[in-house]
C-alpha cells in the first residue's frame, strides 16, 4: 500500500542520513561507500532474485541519490539550496567568480567521492 511504502522510504532515508553522519563523526568507515560497479553486482543478484527484489532495489537507489542530490555540495541541487540561502541571508548576489569558484571546487570534491567509490569497488573485487 502507499502507507507502507512511505514508511519503507522513511526508514531507509533515516538509514542513510544515519550512515552518512557515521562517516562524517568517524564511527563508520567511508569504505563501507558503494559506487556504480557494486550497484551492478547488487542488481544482478537482485534481478537473479525476482522482479520484486530488482524493483526494491531501483526504489532503493533511487531514494539514496535523491538525498545525495540534496547534499550542501555546490554542484548538486542542496548545493545551490545553500547557495541562494546564503544570498537571500546577505541580501545580495554573490559575484559570478565566486559562484564559478564554488562550483568548481564542489565538482572537485564530487569527483573525488566518485574515485573513491570507484577504488572501494574495485578493491572490494580484485583478490588481496
């Protein structure tokens, strides 16, 4: 039913805002991060499992990158949130450079974050 389904995405969103937090307050590992390659393996185990599994997975990834999205990173949407909030706090544009600067430097971090991952599941793979 929608009511159970709503409750499923509250309980697996408070899942993930308690694992990032993990990671942020270093009680949990940052490797325990997956990245697209472990997305893969999981959704062929998944669709192995059934049509059912394959979906609650898709829902499941889904709501992980809508809450990413919505991350204080400059580049993704919570980025730009924080961004226009801090505008409408000092009442007043930021310059384009400084825009462009942030930008810049969240598209860095992000890309670190996807080479991470990217290592995790790599590692994660190969033997040794």
């Amino acid at each position: 039913s929608f009511g159970e389904s709503v409750r499923q995405n509250v309980r697996s969103a408070s899942l993930i805002y308690q694992l990032l937090q993990g990671i942020v307050e270093r009680r949990m590992s940052a490797k325990s991060l997956e990245g697209p390659i472990r997305i893969a393996q999981i959704s062929g185990e998944a669709a192995r499992q059934g049509a059912a599994e394959f979906l609650g997975l898709m829902a499941a990834v889904s709501l992980n990158l809508a809450i990413f999205n919505l991350l204080p990173i400059p580049i993704l949407d919570g980025g730009q949130i924080l961004l226009l909030s801090v505008e409408m706090l000092m009442r007043r544009d930021l310059s384009l450079q400084v825009k462009e600067t942030v930008f810049k430097l969240g598209f860095v971090f992000l890309m670190a974050v996807v080479a991470f991952v990217i290592y995790n599941d790599i590692s994660k793979i190969l033997p040794g």
